[in-house]
C-alpha cells in the first residue's frame, strides 16, 4: 500500500518512532547524553557536536567515497537542555524520514503543490522528535480526561520534563478539532538574508521581538502552517501573556508569515518557564471527558 494522505504519512512516521524505540529498549526520558547516544550508535549514525552558523543541527546523509555513515552536526553550545533534546530527535527523524521511501516519496510529490520541500520535511521530523519525547498515546488520553487547553501544558512539563516544545507539539498533533499550537521565544530573530545566506546565529543584530519558535497544526487542518519565525506583534494576545507573564485568552488573528491579520479565532495564551505558549482553535476544543476521534 502507497501513502496518499498527511495522515497516512504522519502514522507511519509515528509508527517507525515507536517500533525504533522498542527495537533498541529506548528509554527517552533522559534525552541526549552526548556524542555516544545509544540511539545514534544503534541507528549507524555519527554525532559531531560543533558550532553552526544558522541552525542548531544538521543531518547529512551517508555518500559514497564521501560519508561512509550519515552524520548529525548538534550545536550544543548556545541552547539550553530541552532544545538540545528535541533538536537531537528532530535530526534523528530526518535520519528516519530519509530511509523510508514511502515517506520520503510522498513528501517530495507534494511538495511542488503547496509546501517547500525543506519546511514540510522539517514540518514531520518535529512530528518524530514529538514522539520520540512523549507519546501520543498518553497525550490522547489525557487530552480525553482533562478536555483541551494549552493550560495543561505545566502539570505535563511535570510527567514529561525533557522537552516543552515536544509537549506543545503532541498537543496539536493529538487534538481532535482544528488548531495551531506554538511555542514562542523573545529574543532576537534569527535572519538568513539573500546575500549572505550563512548568516550567524551570533553576529545578528537587530531588536528583539516575540517570534514563533515552533509551530504545529492539528491532524485535521492540514492546509495551512504559521512559519517558523513568524513574528507576533506588540498589540496580539500572545505578547499580552509575554507581558503580563499569565494566562489570557479572547480572540485574535492567526500569525501567518505574510502578515494577514484578517482570520481572528480564539485564542489562548500562557507564559511559562519564559517562553509563551499559544493555541489557536478554528473549530470547538474537546471538553473534559469527550469522546475523541481515531488516532489520525
Ligand atoms: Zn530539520
């Protein structure tokens, strides 16, 4: 059988992440502990870690008389622990997405009609290194008890404490209505221009500003994605729960890359541990003891 859906993709995908930490008795609670990484051994990969200009890791893959073995370059040195965490499993599933022709095969057809190729890759390796941190099936079923709210997300950093943008990730990809959930950063942006396409994390200058992080859309609301790096401005709800370091909720406009502010939903926002986390629900959320829908 052939792939011809998000979702199929998306299951497989899961589906390999957890048939490999089966396979290897992988315990992910701990996270990366460095260039000997159990995973990375058992995956016949190498682990470099090194300082990289724009990103924080890289996954190469294996070339004849070049790279006997695919290579993940980690950027330990300016991230904290969680990011370093969910960095380390997002190259592994670039690792994964690559040996799996059906996955790979099914991205790159679609790529040409409504994505980038590099962001939709990057878009399901967050998707693997979710579930390598936590998984979903714990998330659907706490999602079921408790109903849906971003306000979940601190007694879940309890239980899963590796990475929070993995909980926020999981979140959306376990939710059975229309959402975006993303994690927000203040600091300041990260720019690749043109010209200088090698830009460096450490030489950019300019004000700072809350951006998205990362981003995720529910299983069902699959047609658009806000971009990495999508600014949210002083006057949205999100930069009132940065400010105010609280929970708020109301409505207010979805931050798209291309600045269209015309589509408000309702919106819930919470500041915890100095990011902001934020949900952006297009149809009703799950109340507290709803039925959910199939996985996918
Ligand atoms: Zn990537």
């Amino acid at each position: 059988m052939g792939i011809s859906t998000f979702r199929q993709a998306k299951q497989r995908l899961i589906d390999i992440v957890k048939l490999t930490k089966t396979k290897y008795g992988y315990d992910s609670i701990n996270g990366y502990i460095g260039i000997n990484d159990p995973l990375a051994i058992n995956l016949g990969i190498e682990v470099e870690e090194r300082r990289l200009q724009f990103d924080f890791g890289i996954y190469l893959t294996s070339e004849p008389g070049i790279r006997p073995k695919p290579v993940i370059w980690l950027d330990t040195s300016s991230a904290d622990q969680e990011h370093i965490n969910f960095t380390y499993y997002h190259e592994i599933s670039h690792h994964l997405i690559r040996q799996d022709n059906e996955i790979y095969e099914f991205l790159n057809d679609i790529a040409g009609q409504n994505d980038d190729f590099d962001s939709l890759i990057d878009r399901f390796a967050n998707i693997g290194a979710a579930e390598f941190l936590i998984p979903s099936d714990d998330i659907f079923s706490i999602q079921q008890n408790q109903g849906f709210s971003i306000q979940i997300l601190p007694q879940l950093d309890e239980c899963y404490p590796a990475s929070k943008p993995a909980i926020a990730i999981q979140l959306a990809q376990c939710a059975a209505h229309r959402c975006f959930v993303v994690v927000c950063q203040f600091g300041i942006l990260p720019t690749k221009s043109e010209s200088q396409p090698e830009l460096m994390k450490s030489e950019i200058t300019g004000t700072r500003r809350l951006y998205v992080q990362y981003s995720s859309n529910s299983p069902s609301q699959e047609k658009y994605s806000i971009g990495k790096y999508s600014i949210i401005p002083e006057n949205h709800l999100l930069y009132t729960a940065y400010k105010s370091q609280d929970y708020v909720s109301g409505n207010d406009h979805i931050p798209f890359k291309n600045g269209n502010k015309n589509w408000a939903v309702e919106c819930e926002g919470l500041y915890y541990k100095g990011k902001v986390y934020g949900v952006f629900n297009l149809s009703k959320p799950n109340s507290p003891g709803a039925s959910q829908l199939s996985l996918f």
